[in-house]
C-alpha cells in the first residue's frame, strides 16, 4: 500500500506536508492521526491520542506490513517486471530480493518502538524497579566499571576482595554490601593454586570460579570471551543462577586475538556486555595500564562504564613491603552517587604462612601520596593534576611548594619532575589532607 492509497481509506485532508485524519484505533472525533511519507515510500504515521501503529492497522482493517509499499511492479502477467540493470547480483534492502521480509521486520520494529516510547507524564509515574546496591553507594546492579593498573600492583587483590565482600555481605574497608549475593569470577591467568591460595586466606565467602586453567584441564577447552558461542553461554548460565556480579579477570588473557586500541574490535565486547547491563548482572573488567600510566588499548571501551578505578602502586616508598599494597582511586566517578568516593590505600599481607590467613588493612590515602603517585605516573601539568584529584589548580600548587621544599619535586617549565633520591615526601604528607 502507498501512502495515497492510505489517505484515500480515511478520507484525510492536506494538512502541511502531510495529512490529517480521524484514527481508525480509538473513538476519535477530532482528527487526531498525522499521516506521512517515508523516503522509501512507507506509511509515517502517528496518533496523539496514543494509539499505537497496531492499534491503528486493526482498525483499518490491515496490518503493519501494508504500510510498506510493493517491492516491485508487476506486468500484465503478474510476473515480476523486467529489470534494465545489467547486474545478475540480487539486490539487497527494501527494493532487493528479500525486501518483503525486512519491510515485515521494519514494521514490527516500528511497532515495537511505538509500544516503548513513553510521553514525559508516562515516564513520570512508570513504576521503575531500582537497581540495588552491591557494594557501597558505587557499586550497583547493572553496572559495567573497570579496575586498571600496571602488571603486578594488584588488580587481581581488588576484584577478589570486591567478590569476597559481596559473596558474603560484608564489608570491604569503608564499603559495605547489604546483602549477599552470587558472584562469578571468570579467571584468565591466576594459576588454581594461587586463586585457592588468596581465596582460602580471605576466609568465608562462597566465589563461583571459572579458572582458565581448570577449564582446560576438565574439558580441553580455551576460554575466549570474543566467541559469541560463549558469551551467550556465559550470559546464560548466570540469568539460571542468579548471578549478581562476574569479574572478568582480565582482558587482554580472557579476549584472544581482540586488537585493543582498535575502537570497532571492541564492539565484539561492547554488546554483549550491555546485555548483562539489562539484565541487571554487574560487570568488573580488569585491565592493564599502559607505560603512560592510562589504561591500555581504545579509549572506547571506557565510554559505557559507570565507572573507572586506578590503582598506583604504594609499595616503593613504603616501610613495610611485605605483600601487596596500591593506592586505589576513582579515574571516572560512579555514576550511582553524587558524592566523591574518596582514595583509598590497601595493604594485603599474609600473616601465617601455614594457614595462608591474610589481614586486609585500608586507610583514606593522603592527598599527597596521590599527588605524588600521579606524577609518577605521568600526570605533570598543573590542570592535569587538578582535574584528575579533582581539586582545584591553587591546592596543587600549596601541594606542590611543599613538595619542593622537602626536595622530591621541582618544576620545569610547565611540568613537575620527581627528583630522585630525594625526600619520598612522607614528612608532611598530611597537609594534603586538608578539605579544600
């Protein structure tokens, strides 16, 4: 059907560039439908009362293929009409050869927006089911957020610790978890052993954990999570049992052969994790920094995330060394809160060798410890610095005189230089922790 033969059934009027008529899919007595044409020659149309387009069809008499013109004339024979293009390929789109199949699925993705597409009033008193917290007020259902830092700071330490708190609903330093809830941790380098090792040392917590290793020993199998054959599997199995979060450690061992400063490789992911994000599953993806510090590979996959965490490493200029130990900080803010969640230092330690118990200690990181971790990291420039403490360019400066003036820092030009062998900065590290 064309869209003069549409007009013509309701005996519509010009009105603009379109028409006007009364709608077939309510008792209307003002003509309230607004009628179109398409590019391609389809049917607009649209009802503000609220009819939908399939409310609309059934009170024509027709359904929402008929919005679509024919695919192609017919001669006096009924027979397709002959064609003048010298090309034997079949054409593709609505004029191709499967065109009335995509003008049927067009018409049911039309009516399927219009059932979705909500009016300012609707939206104002949908009943909307919240997204739970798992973690803190920053850590919720749904979310997708990344935990970056370089190789052997302790990425590995974070996640578990995140899964441990929410596997039992505890706490994690100043986060607390409200209830517990199920956690996959998909694991893509950690030796068993070790895994067993830290997850036995962290105590109570049931984790469910996919580990690469296992895997293959027990099936023969490589774990790649570019393979949609497995993430459908993977997305499945955690809608069957209830999974709340899964920690994908880490990207560069669990995507092979992905290419990771390529933005459209990393569509292979992207999708599929949106589609844990709709089922309310929280995502962690560990990652590696660059030598920049930054993390590695397209900036894209950054854009989705609710959030990003930073880790620096805490341990060089320590006293004690024993374990792991990292300044955690957030690179892009959680979108669930208003609030700044502040830096955090972790010190992992094994107390017993025999037992393999660990103590967990965590303390708000000095604002100075930061200031000098990010410059180490090559973060140098003044507003560089201010936005990532986000702060402002005066207090890096107050910060950076004292620095100076203990010997650890010196500025050239633009830019802060550490200076080696110099004061590690811990003498007055607390006047950087003043509220600005």
């Amino acid at each position: 059907m064309n869209v003069t033969e549409f007009v013509q059934r309701l005996n519509a009027k010009r009105s603009g560039k379109g028409w006007k008529a009364k709608c077939p899919g309510h008792d209307d007595h003002t003509p309230s439908l607004s009628i179109s044409e398409g590019s391609d020659g389809r049917v607009l149309v649209k009802c503000f009362a609220g009819c939908d387009v399939n409310s609309i069809c059934t009170g024509l008499g027709i359904s929402t293929a008929d919005l679509f013109p024919a695919r192609l004339s017919v001669n006096g024979t009924g027979a397709p009409a002959t064609t003048t293009s010298s090309s034997t390929t079949p054409k593709r789109g609505l004029n191709g050869s499967n065109g009335q199949e995509q003008r049927e699925t067009a018409a049911g993705w039309l009516a399927t927006i219009d059932t979705a597409t909500v009016r300012s009033s609707e939206l104002a008193s949908l009943t909307l089911e919240p997204r739970e917290p798992l973690l803190g007020d920053w850590l919720c259902e749904g979310d997708y957020g990344i935990i970056f830092a370089s190789r052997g700071v302790g990425k590995t330490w974070l996640g578990l610790l995140i899964a441990k708190a929410i596997a039992t609903g505890g706490e994690l330093g100043e986060w607390k978890a409200p209830a517990p809830a199920k956690v996959l941790y998909i694991d893509g380098e950690m030796p068993p052993d070790l895994m067993r090792e830290r997850d036995r040392g962290l105590g109570k917590g049931e984790v469910e954990f996919l580990n690469h290793a296992i895997l293959f020993d027990r099936t023969g199998k490589v774990l790649n999570i570019t393979d949609p054959a497995v993430q459908e599997a993977i997305l499945e199995g955690c809608i069957r049992d209830n999974i709340r979060l899964v920690v994908l450690d880490n990207l560069s061992t669990l995507a092979s052969g992905i290419k990771e400063n390529d933005s459209f490789e990393w569509e292979r992911l992207h999708n599929w994790l949106l589609q844990f994000r709709r089922h309310k599953i929280a995502v962690i993806l560990i990652h590696h920094a660059g030598r920049s510090g930054e993390i590695r590979g397209t900036s894209k996959r950054e854009d989705a995330a609710f959030w990003v965490i930073s880790l620096d490493d805490a341990k060089k200029h320590a006293d004690d060394k024993r374990g792991a130990r990292f300044v955690s900080r957030f690179t892009k803010p959680s979108r669930n809160t208003q609030d700044e969640v502040p830096a955090f230092e972790w010190h992992i330690v094994t107390e017993n060798d025999w037992t393999g118990e660990l103590t967990v200690g965590c303390k708000p990181a000095q604002s100075l410890v930061v200031f000098r971790r990010l410059i180490e990291g090559g973060v140098t420039e003044c507003s560089q610095l201010a936005e990532e403490m986000r702060v402002s360019k005066g207090t890096i400066s107050k910060w950076d005189h004292g620095a100076i003036k203990e010997g650890w820092l010196q500025k050239d030009g633009r830019e802060y230089k550490l200076i080696t062998g110099g004061n590690d900065g811990k003498k007055n590290e607390n006047n950087g922790n003043e509220n600005e």
